[in-house]
C-alpha cells in the first residue's frame, strides 16, 4: 500500500505514517513530534482567513500577539513550546495543549487529533510519566542507530557533508 501525502503541510497522520516508518511506538512519537518548525501564521492568517487559528486559547494568542508582532525589527522572538515549564521535563506540555495552549498548530493537532488525543490525556493522567518518558528516549536512542564509518558531524543541518577528492582513488 502506498501513501500519499495530503498536502504542502505535513498533517498529524502524516507525521505518525513518518515515525512509524522508523519503527518507533506511539507514545514516543507523541513526544518525538516535540521537535517542530516556527507557525507565525496561526496568529495572523491562518489558513488565509485573515485572523487567527479558532483552536488557540485567548490567552495564547495574547502572548503570541504581544511577542510576534506583525512587523518588527527585533529577531529574537521565540517563544517556548512548553508554556508552563519550559525550562523542565515533565507532563506540563501536555497539560497546556489540552488547554488549547500549543504554540504550533501540529501541538494542537497532537491534542485533538483522534490517532493522538488519547495518548495526551494518557501522559497528562500517568504518575509513571517520568519512567516512560526515560523509555522512550531509550527507545528513541535506538532508532536508526549509525556505527563506524556511517555517521558524520555536518557542517550545515541541511545538506550532507561533501566527500574529500582523493587524487587517484575512489571514494
């Protein structure tokens, strides 16, 4: 069976189809989808409405308004993912996107979503969070481990390092 992607912008399942392609769980995934891009445009235009996403909180979007001006000369406007504790790992993440307090639109697609809405309230209701959490960075460590002559430090995030020329051999 093929997949197709639904469009420009990668949806949840979209996301979930990705992960599962490396053989890693759910619950990690949940938490692996922590690492995403900047979505100014959920405050000012989403979805070329004019006005912003319905799924943000009042009190979010005053945050973001108030941090993420329409024009601005400063640079340094980033915001934590994690509104309540962002310099902590703990559930609190979680907690603030069942408030509709996800910073980026896929945080309040993880929250609603029915392929991801039970995980979250799952991790927000779970004593054991810590533990879990603990497994699933070791479960993630595992994931598409390189050895040896596999792995490189790149010298730009976006491109693979380019190979020396070795005059008269191959490489």
């Amino acid at each position: 069976m093929q997949y197709t992607k639904s469009g420009p912008d990668p949806t949840i399942k979209d996301r979930i189809y990705n992960f599962n392609n490396t053989g890693g769980p759910d619950l990690t995934m949940s938490q692996w989808l922590l690492s995403k891009l900047k979505d100014k445009y959920r405050i000012y235009n989403f979805n070329k409405t004019g006005g912003p996403d319905p799924s943000m909180s009042p009190w979010l979007l005053a945050e973001l308004k108030d941090k993420c001006p329409t024009i601005s000369l400063i640079f340094d406007n980033t915001y934590p993912l994690d509104v309540k504790t962002p310099s902590l790992v703990d559930n609190s993440y979680f907690q603030e996107i069942k408030k509709g307090n996800g910073v980026l639109q896929i945080d309040q697609q993880i929250a609603l979503g029915e392929l991801t809405k039970n995980i979250v309230d799952d991790i927000v209701n779970d004593p054991d969070f810590y533990t879990k959490f603990g497994d699933a960075m070791v479960k993630l460590g595992r994931v598409e481990v390189l050895i040896d002559g596999q792995r490189e430090v790149r010298k730009s995030c976006r491109v693979v390092n380019k190979k020396p020329f070795i005059f008269g051999g191959f490489n």
